[in-house]
C-alpha cells in the first residue's frame, strides 16, 4: 500500500504541474520546406494530408508538384521536378536526381560533379535560396511581401499569422484560431482548450447551455469520467480499455493491439515482430526507422547508411556525433546504436526492469566525454519495489555514439548489470507516461 501512495502523490503533483505549465503552451505554427514545393494541410488524427485530390502521410511519403513520392518522408525531402529526393545524400541538377560525390557539390549548367571551393576548417556556406525558389501551392513567392499558409498565399505583415490554411491578424476583433482551424465572430473571452472553444459565461462543449455540477466536456458532448475516458472529442466506455490511441481507445492488456504515436494497429495477420516508428509500423528487415526527439523517419535500408537522429546518411559523405551531422566523414568512427523510443514504445518490457526517470540538470564536455548530472524524479524496481533514495546521479556518455540530451527535460534510464545507467527513451511527458508505465507495471505485477 506504501508504494501505491507515493506513486499516487508522484502522479499529483506532476499532474499540477503539467496543469500549470499547459495554460502557458501556445499555438505553434509547423515551419514548412522553403525549396521543396509542397502543398495541402491537415486533415484528421492521423495526420493526413492532401496532394492534388489524394491523401497521404507526410511520415512516408512526399509531395512534389502534385505527385506522391513513397517511402521518403517530406519531413526530409527536397522536390526535383515532381519527384522527392533526400538532399543528404542525392542531388538534384537540371531536373535530374544524381548521387552526391561531396557533400559540397554543386549543379553548373551541365557539369554535374562541379565543386565549390571550400576552406578547410571553414564550415560549408549555404546559399541564400533565390526568391524564385520559394513555391507555396504551384505558386513561386516573394517572402519578404507574401506569406504561406498551407499552400495558400496572403499579404505578409508583422502582425498576419498563419491558422492552418487561412491567415489572420492579431489586431481582428472576434477571430480564434484552434487546433488549425480559423473561427470568426466568436465571442469575447472565448477560449481554445484542448481543441474545442470554450465561452466560460454562458457555453459548455460548444452548446449554448450551461454545465450541470460534475460534468465534463468531450468534444461537442458531456461524459462521466468514472465510467467513460475522453480522446481526442470522442467518449469510449472504459470496459473498452483505459488508454486513448489518437481517437480510439484500447486494452494495453491485447499484445494484438499497438499504438504508434496515434495511430491504432491491429498485429493479428502480421507475422514477426513489428515495432512503431513515429505512427507508421515497422515490419520487416529491409527498412530501418531512424529517430529523434523531434520526428522518426523510416527509410529503405542501403550500404553505408547509418540512422544520425531522423536522418539517414551516407557514411561517405557526412559523419554524425551526437545526432549532428557533420560533412566530413570518418571512416573509423564509432557507430551510434542507440535509438530512442517513445517511453509506450518500452512498456510492458520495462516492468521486469531497474529504470527509473532522470531530468539533465547541466551538461558538461571534456575530451570526447560527455558528463550528464541527473536529478532522479523516481526510481524503483518494479520487481522488489525497493526504492533508492539518492537523488542525485553523475553520468559519464560517449559523446558522439549516445543522443544528445537536453537540459531540464526527464528521460527513462535502465542501470544495467554493472550498475552504469543508460539511457533508454525520448524526453517524457511529466504525467501522462509516467503514470502509464507504473499503471500497466503495477497492474501487471498483481
């Protein structure tokens, strides 16, 4: 009962906490490709979005000039012509796609393989883009006079901001964007929370009425949280499971059922094991998921290759340190293995497992070392539940081969058999994955 009331404490306070800090969060506009030419927005929870008439996911596929190119995400494409490429390691010259011979290889008319002069120990300079360059739809743009918003172009000023596929100006009286979407003639006061418009004096879940005592909103409906769990507007009965995935709720307790990132996966008819990359499945051997704190990419597995964050370069041609790449390659440089995965990415296997939540104080670097002082938040054993105490951990990485940590945000951490911690997963959310994983733990260990 002890462990049950600290976690519950635990999970409290990181609740206000994360409650506190969400009504600081603001909208956060998606910065799109300046060079790359593509068009469409958002659509659904799946993060769908159009080219041409046809729908597609940016995670694997790319849109150039109304055409879908798969298997290479958009989120690290470049277009030539109709056809996306990864500049990283291809070039695109005269409407042709080339391997890269250099890092620093430039088109020149028809010479192909021409190489800008480059001082060494000098970083490589990247030109400015041509204004002609920038395309928002089919359209080429002056940014310093238009802005795009979704493939959409308007007048740009200091004060137009982009809401989804529509732009606004701070100055409208009665505009609100939320989650993407421009509403117009609101009321005063109104507020967007959790992606439904809220008018606190007189409107609850977008109905003109007023809330009974112990009712919450769901969408554009009220529910009972003691028999029914909210995701993303839609109410599912809790018989059904007590975890949301985008929309959809689910059992954790079915090793049928996987969540990646959102997106629900039923592994019934497939056969091996399959792991999530961002909200695409990974099924087989011939492709390979690289990922970062911030995006996870899959890509077609090839020679020489290797996984630098999100990015898959050509050993060749770059080298990586830290999920940084860097465009001189070291042929004797140490292959970085670990990849991180979302915290539900490791549950159940953590349960059997010393892990405990670290958050990097400070950072240090001497020589090719990298010291990381953690501050534990909690640490256990799920399988004795003996607690340790100190809460204070120095961490000795190798800078180039482990992922880049970031100051003051929290990380899974497993002490393997000599006691070394390692680090295990992205950045976690305060309460939402820490309460997953002593949730499905606890549950599972009784």
């Amino acid at each position: 009962m002890e462990i049950y009331t600290s976690v519950a404490y635990v999970v409290t306070v990181l609740c206000s906490v994360a409650t506190s800090s969400a009504k600081e969060s603001v909208h956060r506009a998606r910065e799109s490709h300046s060079n790359a030419g593509f068009n469409g927005q958002m659509e659904g929870s799946h993060h769908l979005h159009w080219c041409g008439n046809v729908s597609y996911k940016v995670s694997g596929s790319s849109c150039c000039n109304g055409n879908i190119t798969l298997g290479l995400s958009q989120l690290v494409a470049d277009c030539c012509g109709s056809v996306a490429y990864n500049p990283l390691n291809e070039i695109c010259c005269n409407g042709s796609i080339l391997t890269r011979s250099s890092t620093y290889a430039k088109c020149c008319g028809k010479d192909h393989d021409k190489k800008t002069e480059h001082q060494p120990g000098s970083p490589p300079t990247r030109p400015l883009p041509i204004l002609s360059d920038l395309i928002c739809g089919s359209e080429t743009y002056n940014p310093h006079k238009q802005m795009c918003c979704s493939g959409n172009l308007y007048k740009a000023s200091a004060l137009t901001k982009c809401c989804g596929g529509d732009a606004y100006t701070l100055s409208d009286d009665n505009v609100l964007c939320c989650n993407g979407i421009l509403h117009l003639n609101v009321p005063e006061q109104s507020e967007c929370v959790g992606g439904v418009i809220y008018t606190p004096a007189n409107t609850t879940c977008q109905m003109s009425t007023r809330p009974r005592l112990g009712e919450h909103c769901c969408g554009g409906q009220t529910f009972n949280p003691r028999t029914h769990i909210c995701c993303n507007g839609h109410s599912h009965n809790k018989m059904n499971g007590h975890f949301c995935c985008g929309s959809e709720v689910y059992d954790h307790h079915n090793q049928f059922l996987k969540c990646c990132s959102g997106h629900l996966y039923n592994l019934t008819h497939l056969s091996g094991k399959a792991e999530c990359c961002g909200n695409l499945l990974l099924q087989n051997n011939k492709k390979i998921c690289c990922s970062s704190s911030t995006n996870s990419i899959m890509y077609e597995t090839k020679p020489n290759h290797h996984c630098c964050g999100h990015y898959y370069y050509n050993t060749s041609l770059w080298s990586c340190c830290a999920e940084r790449l860097k465009p001189t390659p070291k042929p004797n440089s140490l292959r970085a293995e670990y990849r991180l995965k979302p915290l539900r990415d490791l549950i159940p296997e953590m349960c059997n497992k010393t892990v405990f939540f670290g958050k990097v104080e400070s950072v240090a670097l001497e020589n090719d070392m990298r010291h990381v002082l953690l501050k534990v938040v909690w640490q256990v054993n799920m399988k004795s539940e003996k607690v340790i105490k100190d809460p204070w951990l120095h961490v000795s990485l190798d800078h180039c081969s482990f992922p880049a940590t970031d100051n003051g945000k929290t990380y899974l951490w497993e002490k393997n058999h000599n006691g070394k911690p390692v680090l295990l997963s992205q950045p976690v959310d305060l309460t939402a994955d820490i309460y997953m994983l002593y949730y499905v733990c606890y549950q599972k260990k009784g």
